[in-house]
C-alpha cells in the first residue's frame, strides 16, 4: 500500500512539474498538423524586445488582410494556433505573437512555462504598454509583408479580447477590432476602428460589462456591434471545438461566431474576394444566417447594435 501511495505521489508530482506543452489540447495539435498551409515563425523586433510569432498564409493567388491573432489568457496554445489556421483557411494571413515572449524561464515563452497556472499568472501581469508594442510590432511586419495588401484587423479572445479592444484605442488605422468575451477599455475616446463583440451567455462576469459598454461606445458615437449567444460559456471558440465538450450551446455558439466573424472579414478592404470556405464556415452557414440578419434585441442572441 505505501508502494502504491508513493507512486501516486511521484505520478502527481511530475504531472505538476511537466512542461506546458504537455498541458496542450491535442485534439487542435492534430488537427493543426492535417494542415496544408504554410506555418512559420518569426521574430518581431522593436527597441530591444523580440517577440515570437506563429504566421500562417492562405492559400490564394492575390494580396489579402492580415489578421492579428492575439491568444487567450492561456497564452498562445495549441488551440490558439490552430484557430490561426482556421482563419487563414478562410482567406487571411494571420500573425499570432506570442506575448509571453523572452518571460518565462531561460528568456523563453509560452511553452517554457511549468503549467497552466505559471502561464494565467504570467500573462496576467503583461504590460499593457508592452503588448500594445507587441502588437504593433505584428501590425507593422504585416503591413510590410509582400502578400498583404495593408489592411490589418485584430481579433482576440478571453485576455486577449480585451487586448484587442484595447488596441483599437491605440492603432488608428486599425480596420476592425473583434472581441470575443473580453473585457472593455477604461476609454473609449480614441478608438476610430468598428468594434466587433462576441460574447456568451452564460458569462456574467464578462456580460455584466456590456451594458455601460454600450452606452459609453454611443456616447463616444463609435461603432460597436456585440452578440449575445444565450447559453454559451465563458470560452466558447475553445469549448466548441472541444471533443469534450458537454455544453451543445458552445458548439452552436461557436459556429454561430465563425461564420458572423468571416462574414465581417469579407467587408474588409480587400477582404471578399480573399474568402475561401471552409468546413466550419460551410457547416455554421446551414446552422445560421449571418449577423446582419438577426434582429436586435439585448437579451437574445444580438445584445445590441449601435
């Protein structure tokens, strides 16, 4: 029985000291891997900080938007990786920086961290400043690239839609910023993109934001088109792809979201005729129509449109 006991304790000492990449959802691993398009890494450089990041290009014969990708509160994970491919499936170059870049131990980044609490914690405490930096960084190289043609959109989940918002108060000629259950900025003065919400219904501490987001984003006469999907939780574009999932909500709400999302995409300049469809899209696009054609009301589906 101590034998026994002992092992136990071995088994979940290791398991609390295994690398983060071992904490990675291996269904988005596989599926990443079954990919056909061009996945590289490069280092973003401004003053004297570099930042990982994973691109990846689609597969089409003239210059396309270039979508900044910016990770959950999980950092940039495998799941964050593959959604980059899923989007330029769809028709857009995608950068995804790794904002934990040169953090974690020995100058590493999101995968030299022990687990997932060492990574929450640690993106917790990024500086607002420096993942504003971050992400110019990702838009400046972008606009630079060869096979883009200029326009630049961010979209971020959980943390990183708040970054998102976030940024669109700090980069002027962003064209979109898309928000998936992220939190608003203190002020929204400055913004002069459309702003672009995602959010769950099941999700006070995110949806009892939303209301004086509202407000504040009319007052200030900006543009902000959130939906709600009822019955979805905290994390759905995750959840919905999960093969664990046990909420179908997620599922349909994360359909729901893809296709709204390219849908928007596809009004980007030079956006429609880079949109190329994809087994999510096709199958969300039985299950739905697209935003614009849902009523609005704020305690269904489309929470509110200004």
């Amino acid at each position: 029985m101590r034998r026994t006991n002992l092992a136990l304790l071995v088994l979940l000492v290791a398991t609390l000291t295994l690398p983060a990449s071992t904490f990675a959802q291996d269904w988005a691993k596989t599926r990443l891997d079954a990919s056909p398009r061009h996945r590289e890494y490069v280092t973003l450089k401004h003053g004297d900080r570099s930042v990982q990041a994973f691109v990846v290009y689609p597969e089409v014969n003239r210059k396309v938007p270039v979508v900044i990708l910016i990770h959950e509160i999980f950092g940039l994970s495998d799941w964050a990786k593959e959604m980059a491919d899923e989007l330029a499936a769809a028709g857009y170059i995608v950068i995804a920086p790794d904002l934990l870049s040169g953090t974690g131990p020995n100058g590493g980044g999101t995968d030299s961290y022990s687990g997932m609490d060492a990574i929450t914690k640690a993106v917790s405490g990024l500086d607002p400043n420096t993942v504003n930096a971050d992400l110019d960084a990702a838009a400046d190289y972008g606009q630079r690239l060869p096979a883009s043609n200029g326009t630049i959109a961010t979209v971020g989940f959980c943390w990183g839609g708040g970054k998102s918002f976030a940024f669109a108060t700090h980069r002027k000629e962003l064209a979109a910023a898309f928000v998936f259950y992220g939190p608003p900025p203190s002020d929204f003065s400055t913004i002069t993109a459309p702003v672009y919400g995602f959010y769950a219904g099941n999700d006070a501490r995110i949806g009892a934001t939303l209301p004086e987001t509202i407000s504040g984003m009319k007052a200030a006469h900006k543009k902000f088109e959130p939906v709600t999907y009822d019955g979805a939780g905290h994390g759905f574009m995750r959840a919905g792809e999960d093969p664990a999932n046990n909420n179908p909500a997620n599922k349909t709400a994360r359909d729901r979201a893809f296709t709204r999302l390219i849908s928007l995409l596809k009004a980007l300049p030079g956006g429609s005729s880079a949109h190329l469809q994809t087994k999510s899209d096709a199958s969300a696009s039985a299950k739905q129509s697209t935003a614009s054609e849902v009523s609005c009301h704020p305690t269904t589906e489309v929470a509110a449109i200004m």
